[in-house]
C-alpha cells in the first residue's frame, strides 16, 4: 500500500506548538520535541494555578463575609444558614462584595436572615435608602478675555533724575559722612572716573574740613581741645587720638 504524504499536516501542527512555546529558554522555544513537552507542562501548572487561584478567591469571600456577619452579631456559618432558610439565592462572591462595599445592602440581608433563623416573615424584597450623590462641580464657563488698557504715558524725567549719578566706592560714601563732604563737589581719580578715599579726604583738606578719626573726635571732646589747631600725623595727615592727647598736654 502506498504511503500516504501528511507532510503539510505535520508542519502545521509543529508550527503551532513552536508558536505556543515561543519566549521560552534554551531549545524549549526551538526543539519541536523539547517545545511539545514544555507546553504539555505548562497546561497541566496553568491547570493547577486556575484551581489554586478559585480557592484563595473562595477563601477571600468567606473572610469578608464573616467579618461582616460578626458586625451584626452572626458567625459566617450561622448567616448562610439563615440565607438559605429564608431561600435567598446570593452567592459568595456578591455577599463578600456587598460587605466591602455596600455595608446599608449587606446589613439588610443580615438582617432577612436572621428573620428566618428567629422564625419571622422574611421579605423577598429589600429596599435601600441611599444617599444622594454630591453633585459633580460644574466647571466655570470661560470668560472672554478683557480688552487690553491702553499703556499709560510716561512722565517726562525731570532735570533731578536726569543727572548722572555719582559713582563712588563704599569706603568714600562712608568717609563722606566722617569728613561731612560733598560727594557731588569730589572729583573722582579712580577707575573710569570713580571717587575713592584719597580724593575725599583731598577734598576735605582743601575744604578746610578736620581729617580726624572718630575716636579722636570723643577725645577732643573729652579735652576740650579744638581739632581745627591739632596737627595730625596719620595717614594722610589724619588726627589720631595721641594728637590730641599732644595737643592737650602742651597746651596746659
């Protein structure tokens, strides 16, 4: 009898399991043979995962159900008693949904089954009051947006702020309040025009302004001796306090 040619049957059928066991390791994903055993395995863990996974979700329910029951003074037990006495059909998935998220709903079966426990009439029926929902804010409507004002006129400058200022160092603004000069009247030698100490204290000399330091002033004061006749012999002829001290004692 002649053979009898399958080979494109055969090939479909390889190309299917090489398919199924595509992104496995090694030659698992290659190997028709090694591939045909590795997806037959992972049917027979898929299996398993599924019937493990359907047991820890049952699990789940009865703890959310039992810890709902307890709320109301029932064990879980004595709650699907009284459930199927009053032949109300909820199965439980939906009670362990109801107890974490209906608590008004799961407290109203609660309470039909405990009715037919106690042996009262149970009603088929159960009405819920809820809570109106807070509306959703409604988004404000859009303002058209306002004419833009017109940019004001500027002010002309005055001849004051017109001025260039005057460009000093820190150390000949303050030397200006020691030696009462003003800044305006100094001519400037430093860089790009800029007043420094030396020209202030220059310009205190010719102004006739006593170059004396602060503590020499007091000392003066303490003395009764006037700077204007004291000889100084500090920097840049400044009166120091043992000028004033000199000052003093020859004048005694």
């Amino acid at each position: 009898m002649a053979r009898t040619a399958r080979s494109l049957h055969a090939r479909k059928k390889r190309r299917k399991i090489l398919k199924q066991a595509k992104g496995y390791r090694g030659t698992k994903s290659t190997s028709y043979k090694r591939a045909k055993e590795q997806v037959w395995k992972s049917g027979v863990y898929a299996y398993e995962g599924r019937k493990q996974r359907k047991r820890d979700f049952r699990s789940l329910w009865i703890q959310r159900i039992n810890a709902g029951a307890r709320e109301h003074g029932l064990s879980y037990s004595q709650l699907i008693h009284g459930l199927r006495l009053a032949e109300i059909d909820l199965d439980r998935k939906v009670l362990a949904d109801l107890a974490a998220t209906e608590p008004v709903a799961f407290a109203a079966v609660v309470a039909q089954a405990q009715n037919a426990l106690n042996g009262d009439p149970v009603q088929r029926r159960i009405e819920v009051e809820r809570k109106p929902e807070p509306q959703a804010r409604q988004k404000p409507e859009p303002r058209e947006p306002e004419p833009a004002a017109e940019p004001a006129e500027e002010p002309e400058a005055s001849a004051e702020e017109s001025t260039p200022e005057v460009e000093a160092t820190e150390a000949a603004e303050r030397k200006t309040g020691e030696l009462d000069v003003d800044l305006e009247s100094v001519e400037g030698t430093g860089a790009e025009g800029r007043i420094t100490v030396g020209d202030v204290e220059e310009a205190a000399g010719e102004e006739g302004a006593v170059n004396a330091t602060e503590a020499a002033e007091r000392k003066a004061e303490e003395l009764g001796v006037d700077l204007s006749t004291v000889e100084g012999t500090g920097a840049n002829g400044r009166i120091t306090v043992g000028d004033v001290e000199k000052a003093a004692g020859s004048g005694s």
